[in-house]
C-alpha cells in the first residue's frame, strides 16, 4: 500500500456514503456502499481476506474517491446508479429491469397512483425511488384506504364523461371509488385528494398515521385482534419509511452542481453531475488562495474550469449564491427550496468532508503547514491585527472564598506549553470577588513581563463575560498596554467572544476550529486552576496545632506525627519520649508549649 493511500484511509470520514477504488491506470474497480465509510473501507486493508479475488482487488487499488450522503438508504440508491453506469470490473452487473420502483402519479384526469419501474417522460410526477416494495406497498394501500382513487384505466376526458362512455365498476359499489367515470364526482374534488396524497408521499402523513392508529384502535376494542395486528404492522412500517431519496429527485434531470466551503487559506470545491435524474459523477478539489480571492470569484473560475476539463454540456447549473456570470444557452439557479436546494446542500456537505479529509492528512504529512493554516484563520476570525502565536489564558478558583488562586496558561502555535503555566495565591482581595482577582492577576502577570523584559502574548483569554473582561482591562490601561496586546473575554454559556469597548458579542461557529481552540485554552485554564486549588484547600485542612508552634518547622512535625500518629498523643507524651525523637532542644520548645496552653486553659 503506498502512502498516500494509507493517509487517504486514516483520514476519511465517519458518515454514510459511496467508495469507488481505481487503479494506476485511473480504470474504476469497485463500487461499494457504507453506513461508516471509514470502518468499511479500512476492512478491506486490515483484514485477511479468504477470497482471493477481494486480495486481489485490493492490491489493485491505487485510489479511493467517496461520495457522501445522509443515510444509508441514499447511499444503497446511489451505488445502484454508479454500479449500472460504469460496470466496474468487480461489481455484479445489476440489469435495469432490476431497479427500484417509483409511486406515479399520472398525468391524466382524475389521475390514477401506480407503481413503476420505468420513468417515462409524460409529465407524469414520480416519487421514490424505494429500497423496500413492502413499504411501498404499505404507503399505496393506506392511501387507497384513506381517499377514493380510481383504479381503472379510462380515458376520462369530459367529453367521454358527457357522452356516457363508461359505467361505474365494483369499486363504486364498495366504497372504493365516487364513480368520476358517469360524473359522480368533480375534477376539482378529486384533484383536491390528489393534493393530500402528494403531501403525505413527501412526507407528511400525520393525517394518515392518525387514521390507521384510530382504526386500530376500533377493531382492538371490537375483540377483532387479527385486523388490529395488521394495521399495527402497517404502522410499523409506515414509520420507519423514507418517503424520498435525498440524493436526486426524478425531475432534475440534466444539470450540473457547484458548491464551495473555504477558510483563509483554501477553497474546497464540489462538482456533482446529474442526468436522467441520478449522480452520475462527484468531484472535489482543494485550491490554494493566491489574492484572497471571493467565494463567488473562486466558484465561477472554478464552473468556467471544470466545464472544460469534464466537457459540461448541461443547460442548467445550481450553485448556493448568485454569480456574476452568463453562460450562453445555459440558465444558473440558485435553489431556496425543495429537491434542488437538497442538491445543493448534498454537495456542500461533499465539500466539508473533503476539507475535514484534507485537513486531517495535511495534519500527519505537513504539520507546520496545518498550524500556519489554523494560526491564520484565527487572525481572520477573531480581527485580530497578528496571528495568535502565544496566547494567555486566565480563569479565578475559590470556593466560598477560601483559598483563592488564578491560574495562567500558556498555548504556543495552538498547542499547551505546559512549563509556562503559572498559578497566582490571591493576595489583595478579600472574599469571592471575581472581578477584583482578575484585576489583581492581570496586573501581578504583565507588570512582572515588563520588568524582567519577556515577550507580552499576542492574545490573552479572559475566562468569563463583559466584567471579568472590563476588570483586566483596567490593569491592562494601568500598564499601558492597550493596542500592544489583544484581550478578548469567552462566557461559557453560550460561548460568546466579548471585545474591549464592544457591546455585542462575536459568535462563532460551534465546529470551527477558531472555536476550539479557544475551548481549549478555557478549560485548560480552569482545569488546571482547580487542581491547584484542590491542592491548596488539602494543605489547609490538613493544617494542626503543631503548625502553630515557633521554632517547629513542617519536618519536625512529620516525625513527630510518624512516631507518634496524633496531637494528642504528642500532647501526652514524656519529654524523654520527644527528645528520642526530635532532639532536646525541640522536645523542651513543644512541652513547654503544650504546659503553658494548659495553664492558660485552667484559669
């Protein structure tokens, strides 16, 4: 295995989606799908196989490209699409009269609901495709069920009804059908069930679950437990179905798709192509930014690209933002709603996870490229005038006021330099006064860097919100450091970034690495924090009358403590006993004590 396969393999990404593996030649060899591509795909690598032929296959592999999408479901309707298309060598050939069926809803009056495995271009609307014909099965009974649809195939035109062509079937007499064929029923009435049907093959079928739970309901308190058992079993399955697939709705029938997810230093472009309802190829790349380069700049460089490169003939392009540009005879479309924004979103996605897969293979091959990367989006992102090489971070630990300390921490290029931390014993403040601490800490911190002529940070990270930011802002004026260093404030609750003399806080996003970074800095900080605080609070309550006494330092009273096992028993002891084992000196300073406490206790 080269490696630069075994790093495409660490990296990619926990979520469902399709595989393809290539060979040198760039010749597709398998087309696979996953629940967890990244667990699947290293099966094939970590495993000895028994087949030979899978052996083979894998020492074949030179590549791996992956398509992402929602479920596994999508992922399975998409594998079934690329195996039918390329026929890769190791895949079985899947023939088409095996494809999945469609509910269609056909283009006629009073519309008939059928099942379909062929999509024909009548106008008819489709719906699916589904994995699973009992649960379209399922869905087309509950809605046979529930409205009157016709299951005949007349041509029911007006004239045909005016002329009295048809009579009504056995489904009129059982209730099944209002009889449209003799005029019994109005186009616009039966249109109006159509509308119903349409809402609950998307996806609401609330109205529809409502009815199946009431009827079971009814046959249960009937004694009737075989029909409620089925009606249950309809529900079951009702519930667990997907309505539509989110990979592409059989209406997009010919287009291309573009999206883009940058940072400050990089574009990550997706392209997805679709004809005949179905993506039939996904490509992403990385492009490094050379001029800061707009979002919109970038996305349709890269449409006037990769149209060249893949020979794009398509007469109609999605994109997520409108674009500065015309293409002649082909018409761009920024989707808001419906099937082509799910298109759209599809191919963000696609974008993001090939950024996480770079990002996490930039980290293991080129460390210090990853850490000017993430130096300079936190510039970007936090407006700040230099990259946060060295950030400070301070967060106060006390508990009712007792033995209060602020800890300092130290992140150098992103990561801890554990040797520069330092812990403050709070000197000046009486009490649990948060912001008096950080005032004092603050100060004692920096006037001490400026003596002794150290680097001031070029961040420094309040632990809390608009006060404990305002209160190391006045030690920070006190020394004249305003402008010279960065300070920012992060509350916790809703991880707000507060900025000096900015009433409205910066929000970040919860997955950016910006963001993070700053967490990590935050707990840090009151982890280490609270370990020392625990420490002091330990001392404290170990603390005897021993410590109490001039003359006897904490050795002393270790021995004594060892030899003897308490206060009391020292208390009692003889001054021959002392003397064995601390010395005269120190036996007669501790009984002469000790006599004089209980002398003073006495009157």
């Amino acid at each position: 295995m080269n490696e630069q396969l075994k790093i495409q393999l660490s990296a990619l990404p926990e979520t469902p989606g399709v595989y393809q593996y290539y060979n040198k030649k760039g010749n597709l060899l398998y087309v696979g799908k996953a629940k967890n591509l990244k667990k699947r795909v290293n099966s094939y690598f970590n495993k000895t196989h028994d087949s030979g032929r899978i052996r083979l296959l894998v020492k074949k592999i030179d590549r791996i490209e992956t398509i992402n999408v929602a479920t596994e479901y999508d992922a399975l309707l998409l594998e079934n699409t690329l195996i039918k298309k390329n026929k890769p060598r190791y895949n079985i050939m899947l023939r088409d009269d095996k494809t999945y069926p469609w509910i269609c809803i056909k283009k006629e009056p009073f519309p008939r609901i059928i099942s379909t495995r062929k999509l024909v271009k009548d106008g008819s609307e489709y719906f699916g495709p589904y994995s699973s014909i009992r649960v379209m099965r399922t869905l087309l009974e509950l809605i046979r069920e529930l409205y009157f649809i016709r299951t005949c195939s007349y041509d029911l035109s007006e004239d045909n009804i005016e002329k009295g062509k048809y009579k009504v079937c056995l489904e009129y007499h059982i209730d099944r059908c209002k009889g449209p064929c003799e005029g019994l029923q109005t186009e616009a009435d039966y249109d109006m069930q159509i509308q119903a049907i349409r809402n609950i093959i998307r996806g609401d079928y609330a109205e529809g679950k409502r009815y199946l739970t009431d009827l079971m309901e009814k046959f249960a308190a009937d004694l009737q437990f075989e029909q409620a058992q089925n009606i249950k079993e309809k529900l079951e399955a009702l519930s667990s179905y997907q309505t539509k697939s989110t990979v592409v709705h059989p209406s997009i029938t010919r287009v291309d798709v573009f999206s883009i997810i940058s940072d400050a230093d990089y574009a990550y472009i997706n392209f997805l192509r679709i004809h005949n309802g179905a993506i039939i190829q996904s490509h992403t790349e990385e492009w490094k930014k050379k001029l800061e380069e707009t979002d919109e700049e970038l996305l349709t460089t890269a449409i006037i690209e990769f149209g060249e490169r893949f020979d794009l003939q398509s007469k109609e392009i999605y994109v997520p933002f409108a674009l500065d540009l015309e293409i002649p005879n082909v018409k761009i479309t920024v989707p808001k709603i419906g099937d082509k924004k799910h298109i759209v979103d599809l191919s963000e996605r696609n974008a993001k996870l090939y950024r996480l897969e770079q990002l996490k293979r930039t980290k293991l091959v080129d460390p210090d490229r990853h850490t000017n990367r993430i130096m300079n989006q936190m510039k970007v992102d936090l407006r700040l005038p230099r990259e946060p090489r060295h950030i400070e971070g301070f967060d106060n630990s006390n508990i009712q006021g007792t033995n209060p300390v602020s800890a300092c921490v130290v992140f150098r290029d992103g990561k801890p330099s554990k040797k520069d931390y330092r812990i403050f014993n709070v000197e000046t403040v009486d009490g649990p006064n948060d912001f008096a601490t950080m005032e004092e800490v603050i100060y004692r911190r920096y006037s001490r860097l400026l003596n002794e002529g150290e680097a001031l940070p070029d961040l420094i990270l309040i632990d809390g919100g608009k006060g404990q930011l305002s209160s190391a802002l006045k030690s920070i004026d006190r020394l004249g450091l305003r402008g010279k260093v960065s300070v920012i404030g992060i509350a916790k609750r809703l991880e707000e970034i507060f900025y000096p003399n900015d009433p409205y806080p910066l929000y970040l996003d919860k997955t950016s690495e910006t963001l993070k970074i700053l967490q990590q800095v935050r707990d840090e900080a009151h982890r280490f924090g609270v370990s020392r605080h625990r420490n002091r609070r330990s001392k404290s309550a170990f603390k005897t009358e021993l410590d109490e006494i001039p003359g006897i330092g904490k050795k002393t009273i270790e021995k004594l403590l060892r030899n003897f096992g308490s206060v009391e028993r020292i208390k009692s002891a003889s001054l021959a006993n002392l003397e064995e084992v601390i010395g005269q000196s120190k036996a007669i300073i501790i009984k002469n004590y000790f006599s004089n406490e209980e002398d003073t206790r006495r009157q």
